[in-house]
C-alpha cells in the first residue's frame, strides 16, 4: 500500500453539550476554557504539531463563536494595537499558523459522531485521517498524543485508535476495545463496543477522542444505523471496519482530562493553572489555604 500522510483532521464541535448547560446555551463547549485558551485551540495545537494543515470543523448551532476564534478580529487588533499591549496581541494573532486552512461544515441535525465524521466525507477524499475530541483534554507531555499517533500510522499505515485504562463502573461512558495482546503499547483491536454496561464490557480499555481512520470508514458510515443512544455511532462504523482492515488501540503517553465531565473540567483548569506561570504561585497559597479552612470545618 502507498505510504500516506496525515494532513487532514476533523473536529466534530456540534454536541448540544448538555452536560455544561446553562453556559453551552449560546456557546458550544469546545469553546469553554480551561484556564485562558478554549478546549478546541488545545486541540488544534495538538493536531498542527502532529503535521497537521487542514482543519475541518463539524458545526451545528452556536457555530459563530468557533469560526470566529480561528478568524482574524480586525477590530480587536486595532484596539490593541492603539493601547500598544503587544503581548495581548500575540495571543490572537496567528492562532493558526499561516500554513494551516480551516474548512467548516455544518451538520444541521446533532445526529451523532459517526454522523457529523460522515460530514467531512467530501473533503476528505480518499485520504486517511485524524479526528480530535475536543473535550477530551490531552497533556502528552513533551509529545502531543496526535503526534505519536501520526508516528504509529507512518509505520504502520493502519487505523488507530487512542485508549486508556477506564473504571470499571464506567465502561457505559466510553467505547470499549478487546485487544489481541493486553501489554502491547499498540495491540490490534479484536472487538469494539460502544457504551457497554460493566458486565458485559470486553475489557476496561476505553476509546480516548483521538483517532486516526482510514477513507474506508465513509462507506461504513453510509450504512451504520443508529446505535447506543439512538445516535449514529463512529464506534459501530469502527466495528465493521475491523472485518475489513487492521485497527490498532495505541495506549498513549500522556494525561487525559474528561472535559466532557464537570470534573474533569475542573481538575484540567486545576492541573493547567498550576502549570500556568502568571498564576502558579497564587494557585499553591490559595489552595493550601483551602486545605487548612476545610481541616478546621472537619475537627
Ligand atoms: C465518544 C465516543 C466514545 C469515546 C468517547 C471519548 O463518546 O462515542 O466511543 O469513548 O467519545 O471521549 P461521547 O463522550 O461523545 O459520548
């Protein structure tokens, strides 16, 4: 087979986000922030150092705020240009590097992420592809998770799919993948399952939002019918595709937040404030102080 390069990705933002409302009325989650920078630039970051030049955003509702945030804010710069706050400046300007194109398409009904995937069908052509989850925070360390993904493919040149170690009691959160060797960092994927209950999940490895497919899911995707929560399923989609090709499950290295999860969501902007110079310091006193207030409360 010819060697292929990763140069497209999909970010499927059309979610109802339902587990963040009120704040996801007007606004789509991947907009909401951890510390200063929205989930879906995270993600963007993410894909663009993994060799990435084409972004392709699946919007429902809302979509205005995601396509401004990518867009240069004419008005905004003057403004900060006149109040010469250079550094304020930098921190919108070239979001996206000049070499890299955003493509938007609009999936008019949220009908699932196998479907709003299908969406980007045209575009994609017959290429493989990546696709991130926004809300799937991910802290690969000295290498984003996509980058040792892009990694995995170029050797390998077959789907991958990120996973990770899930409680047990929450395997119903999560897709679910049997794998041919348990210890392998990146196994062949014998069965996957999306959402399964705790008794009947194949395994606790959980599919993380990060995937890398090739062209060949489309046609699968053309026929998969709705699945687990009357949604159209990538899971299920997924599913047929291992009849045909290799799918691998990749463990990656790194920390991956739930911020599809209230938790989640706080412990990332937790872990990321502390990471955060400008704010570091005040975030160890503040929470020290936390502790000893709730010390007291206790005694
Ligand atoms: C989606 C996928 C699921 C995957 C999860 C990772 O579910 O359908 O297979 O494990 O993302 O975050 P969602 O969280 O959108 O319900």
């Amino acid at each position: 087979m010819k060697k292929q390069k990763i140069t497209k990705a999909v970010f499927p933002v059309g979610g109802l986000g339902t587990r963040f409302l009120p704040a996801t009325k007007a606004t789509p989650k991947e907009m909401l922030s951890v510390v200063d920078k929205p989930l879906i630039q995270y993600a963007v970051e993410e894909a663009v150092e993994a060799g990435i030049d084409t972004l392709i955003f699946i919007n429902g509702r809302n979509k205005t705020a995601i396509t401004n945030h990518f867009d240069k804010a004419y008005e905004l710069e003057h403004q900060l240009e006149l109040k010469e706050k250079e550094q304020c400046l930098a921190k919108i300007q070239n979001i996206v590097p000049r070499h890299v194109g955003c493509i938007y398409i609009r999936q008019s009904e949220a009908l699932g992420l196998g479907h709003a995937v299908l969406c980007a069908k045209k575009v994609i052509g017959n290429e493989a592809f990546a696709v991130l989850l926004a809300d799937d925070l991910i802290d690969g360390g000295t290498k984003g998770c996509m980058q040792q993904m892009v990694e995995q493919f170029n050797y390998s040149n077959q789907s991958i799919i990120a996973v990770q170690e899930v409680e047990h009691d929450k395997t119903d959160q999560y897709g679910i993948v049997q794998v041919d060797d348990k210890i392998a960092k990146n196994a062949k994927i014998e069965k996957i399952v999306e959402k399964p209950k705790p008794e009947v999940a194949p395994s606790n490895r959980g599919v993380v939002g990060r995937y890398i497919l090739t062209p060949k899911i489309f046609e699968l995707l053309e026929n998969t019918k709705k699945g687990a929560g009357g949604e159209i399923q990538l899971t299920d989609a997924i599913s047929e595709l291992l009849k045909e090709e290799q799918v691998n499950a990749y463990a990656f290295d790194g920390i991956r937040y739930d911020c599809g999860s209230k938790e989640g969501f706080l412990e990332a902007n937790m872990e990321y404030g502390l990471q955060h110079p400008d704010i570091r310091e005040h975030l160890i006193n503040y929470l020290e102080k936390l502790h000893e207030r709730f010390r007291q409360d206790d005694c």
